[in-house]
C-alpha cells in the first residue's frame, strides 16, 4: 500500500507537470510512477496471493428469505413505488440505504459464514435409548474477523438415521480461536448412523436471510442394541440360571481342595481315606473351570409370515426379532459383567471363546448391524453345534422344536422367538 501510495504521488506530480508544459518532467513522472505499479504487480501481488486462502470463493452459500425479510422488501418494494411516483430526493434517499442495508447483510453473513470449520467428536461406544455426551467445535480460521450467530444443523437429506437432530447454537467464535460445545444425543434405534453432511447456519446481522453453508461428512456410527435389563431378561434370567447350574454340577475334574462335610454335600464327594485317617468325614472339592464358560447363539432366520396379512406378519416378525436382538445383547452383558468366559455365534459371525470383557464389543458391534434372515438355508448353522456337548449354550431361534437336534437339547437352552 506504501509503495502504491508513492506511485499515486508521482502520477499526480506528473499530470501537474504535463498542465504546465514541463513535459520531460512529465515523462519522468510518469515512467517512475509505471515503474513502482509495475514493481508491485510482479514481486509483493503473488507473495500476497500465496499467503491468501482463497478457499471461502467456493463455499456454496443458499438463502432462505426469512419473514423479517419478507416484510423488509415488502417496505422496499411499497418505498420503490413512492418514490417513482413523487419524485422524492428523500425517498430515493431512504430506498438507497435501505437497499445498502440488504448489500450489507450479505457481505457481513458471509464473512461470518467463511473460514470456520468444524470437528464432531462422538463416543466410541453408543447404546439405543441412552443419551450420550458428544462434543462438537467450531474454529474460526479468519485472521482478522470474529464470527457471531451461528448454528450447526443437519444436512439437506433429512432420514431417520440421522446423527445430529437438533441444532447446535455458537454465540460467538472469535478470530483465530476454536469454541467447543457439548451436545447430547440419544438414538431410539440400534443399527448404523450416517451424517453425509452438515450445515452452518446464520442470519446475522440482521435476520433478512437464512445463510446455510454446507459441511460435507462421511460421520458413520453404530448403535448397539440396549443392555440394560428388561421384564424378558428378568424372567428368562432364573430359569437360565436354574439350567446352568444343572449342567454344570460336578463337571470339574482337577481336585481343588479338602474340606470338612456340611449336610448339603453330596455323599459322591466324600474322600473315604482322608476320612478315615483324620476321624472326620471330609470331602473333595473340584475347580470348575467350566462353569463360566457359555456359547450365545442368535438364529437370524425368521421365515415367512405366519399371520393373515402379510405386511401385518412382516411387522409382527421384525418386532419379534428386535426383541430377541435386545435380550441377546441384554444376556452378553450380563456375561461381561460376572466376568464369564463367552463364544458368541451367528449364521455368518463367531468370536473365540474368550473372556467376554474381550470380545463384548464385537458381539455388540454384530448385534448393531444384524438383519432378520429369509434364506431357504435359514437356522441350519445350529444343527452343527450338536456335537459340542462340553459347553452349555444359550440358543435365540424361530425353528420348531422338532426340527431341533436332539443332542442339543442336553447342552443347550432354548428362547423361542416366536414366544418373545
């Protein structure tokens, strides 16, 4: 600007010196005023356009007309007409800073709207129908201006598996400096949730116009189903307990302990020569090391509709089934957290047998992404686990019970779908 200034002076020297007839002096002028112009288009104009980013050219801004707006240019309009018609300086004076003030309000929303970038941070882990804690931030590049008013919302493409509902307000994100937000969600569903973009909106300065400039995002979520316990899982949790104590009475091998009888023994434990040598009755104590070990299994096959109106049995199924995902999710948990060791099996997906703290995550994670399966081939995977009689297991199917393989029944206990 300086040296553009020094330029400025020499063409007015020279356009002086050119009225008086001095035309040498002129010319000097002249060439010395071209000479520094010319010196700044080449070497400070491209250093300045480098440092420059001008990224906020491309940023697609929509208008929306507001109702303020709308009435505002309704007065424009009416004023247009009165002065038109009188004739009035005053008017055509008002109708011009009216007019300026609508230039003035697109200029100063987008300045406000450029620059600003966004970060959405969400948990690593998110259950149905609990609310979680997100954090969004908002940081405003702009070496020079502040940003006012503004506020995050959704994408264009509105659909149920949306992330961001509700919109997010920031008062003010000043220059060079990043403001952060909690934001609280909840999601009524499991599955997957996407936010393809987002949008921040302003209707600063004078809220004539609704500016919306949009954030792309490739946000991707999964929502694993909901653990805490519900009236199914409380009812099937004693009669789970019941069987499982049942089978695992007296599995272990490897002696443990000896301790003295207590009426509730059974007398198969009692150690005859360790009785005998110390004049007490003793009994032998065995490590059960499979008490905690369990297989979860959830058929995904749900057939055809049995009720009269197909689209009523379709709803019927997918309640069902959603169900049966719930109390899956609601029984690994409950495994986690007594600290069993778990396999958890599907049709296409299965986990080691491991501590279920492990692989809680990944069972979830499945459990998050499953869909009801009507392949010709559906439930078949189950006739397979009939052979491991060593670990209990814990079997979601719609299959009859006469289609089940009797080698599973000793080993296994059953939730009916159909039932739940």
């Amino acid at each position: 600007m300086l040296a553009l200034a020094v330029a400025f002076f020499f063409a007015l020297l020279s356009a002086a010196a050119s009225q008086q007839g001095r035309i040498w002096f002129a010319g000097i002028t002249t060439l010395i005023s071209l000479g520094i112009a010319a010196w700044v288009a080449v070497a400070i104009v491209p250093s300045l356009a480098r440092r420059t980013s001008l990224r906020w050219i491309a940023y697609q801004i929509d208008y929306r007309l507001t109702r303020d707006g709308g009435i505002y240019l309704a007065a424009v309009a009416i004023l247009i007409l009165a002065a038109v018609n009188t004739g009035n300086n005053l008017l055509f004076l008002i109708l011009a800073c009216l007019l300026a003030g609508i230039l003035i309000s697109g200029v100063l929303s987008r300045v406000v709207l450029t620059g600003v970038e966004m970060k959405f941070e969400l948990p690593e882990h998110i259950f149905a129908e609990q609310p979680v804690l997100a954090e969004m931030e908002l940081r405003n590049e702009k070496q020079l201006w502040p940003s006012f008013s503004l506020r995050v919302v959704g994408g264009k493409k509105k659909s149920e598996a949306e992330i961001l509902a509700r919109p997010v307000f920031f008062p003010y994100v000043p220059r060079q400096s990043a403001v952060r937000q909690k934001v609280e969600l909840r999601f009524p569903r499991r599955g997957v949730y996407r936010q393809d973009a987002f949008g921040i909106r302003t209707r600063f300065p004078f809220g004539f116009f609704e500016k919306t400039r949009e954030v792309p995002s490739n946000l991707e979520i999964a929502v694993y189903p909901r653990v805490e316990p519900t009236d199914q899982f409380y009812e099937v949790l004693p009669l789970l307990s019941g069987e499982m104590a049942s089978f695992f009475r007296g599995r272990g091998h490897e002696l443990h302990s000896l301790r003295e009888y207590v009426p509730t023994d059974s007398a198969r434990f009692v150690d005859w020569k360790v009785t005998a040598k110390s004049g007490r009755l003793m009994v032998r104590e065995f490590a059960r090391e499979d008490e905690r070990r369990v297989m979860l299994v959830l058929d995904p096959f749900i057939g055809a509709p049995r009720e009269d109106s197909a689209q009523a049995g379709e709803a019927g199924q997918a309640e069902r089934f959603e169900r049966a995902v719930s109390l899956a999710a609601c029984i690994g948990w409950h495994f986690h957290e007594i600290h069993s060791v778990m396999q958890f099996r599907t049709n296409k997906f299965t986990t080691p047998m491991a501590p279920a703290g492990e692989i809680i995550y990944d069972v979830l994670r499945e459990l998050a992404l499953i869909q009801p399966d009507t392949s010709a081939a559906g439930g078949a995977f189950i006739d397979d686990l009939a052979g491991e009689t060593e670990v209990f297991k814990i079997i979601l199917t719609t299959r009859a019970q006469r289609s089940i393989p009797t080698g599973l029944w000793s080993s296994s206990y059953f939730l009916f779908i159909d039932r739940l």
